[in-house]
C-alpha cells in the first residue's frame, strides 16, 4: 500500500512538473492492484478519465497577459498600478507623520523631564522593585540627567 501511494505521489509530481501549457489531455485510471496511473495516451484495456491540470505559463503571467491585452485594457492597467503606488505612497506619508507626531511628543516629554531635574535637585519618584516612593540619590539624579540630555539630542534634532 505504501509502495502505491509512493508511486501515485511520484506520478503525479513529475506529471506536474513535466506538463507544459500547450499539452493535450492526461489520462487517469487505476488498475486491478489499485494503483492510479496517469499518461498522456489512454489505456486500451481500460476505461479512463480525463484530468484538468493547469499548467503554468512557460513566460511568465505578465509577459502572456500583455501580448493578449488590448490598448484599453492596458490603459487600464496603467491607471490600476499608479493608483496602488499612490496609495502606497499615502500610507508612507501617513506613517511618515505619524512618526514626526511621535518623536515631538518624546521631545516634549524629553525636555519637561530634563526642567524638572535641573529645577528639583531632590526629586521623588515611585520605585518600581518596592512599590514605594522615594527619592533619589545623588548619583542617580545625575544619571536620569545624563539620560534625559541624551533623549533631548535624540528626539529634538
């Protein structure tokens, strides 16, 4: 059984692969075994059906579909690509703000932190490990100074 669905996995592959888009009909039937077989000539002792395989185009879609089309309808086609880059485009340019809204907010948020630690040497905050508010020491004044300098850079330039 194993050996069947092997070699009808097999056929169908190479059936598949080997199937140009100018091929005429493939056969298909299944012998006393149960195996299925597939050819391009029908058996003489047996009954077959025919099998609609689409094969891809050899050229490619593009190419085959533009020798066919019309001048309309490649005007059409025209109209449907510049459409989709111009939406493209909008959506670049809404992503493209909504980046810019972003990064002035992070600079206003940049520059009140930064006016806060100059203007209050002692500052108090709610650590987040305890749970409790505190303040902070020296040194780590000094880093949250250090910090919100280097996000001004970062986000006001």
């Amino acid at each position: 059984m194993k050996q069947a669905l092997l070699l009808a996995i097999s056929m169908l592959t190479l059936l598949t692969i080997g199937i140009s888009a100018n091929a005429e009909k493939i056969f298909r039937w299944q012998d006393d075994a149960g195996t299925w077989h597939y050819s391009a000539t029908p058996p003489a002792e047996q009954p077959a059906e025919t099998v609609n395989i689409k094969a891809p185009p050899t050229s490619g879609p593009v190419a085959k579909k533009s020798e066919n089309q019309t001048t309309e309808e490649k005007t059409e086609g025209k109209a449907k690509e510049q459409s989709t880059a111009e939406s493209e485009f909008k959506k670049s340019a809404e992503v493209a703000a909504e980046d810019n809204a972003l990064a002035r907010k992070n600079c206003e948020n940049a520059k009140k932190n930064l006016a806060n630690l100059t203007s209050h040497p002692r500052m108090r905050i709610n650590d987040d490990e305890t749970g409790e508010v505190r303040y902070l020491g020296q040194d780590e004044h000094a880093d949250w100074m250090k910090r919100s300098k280097e996000e001004v850079r970062k986000y006001c330039n």
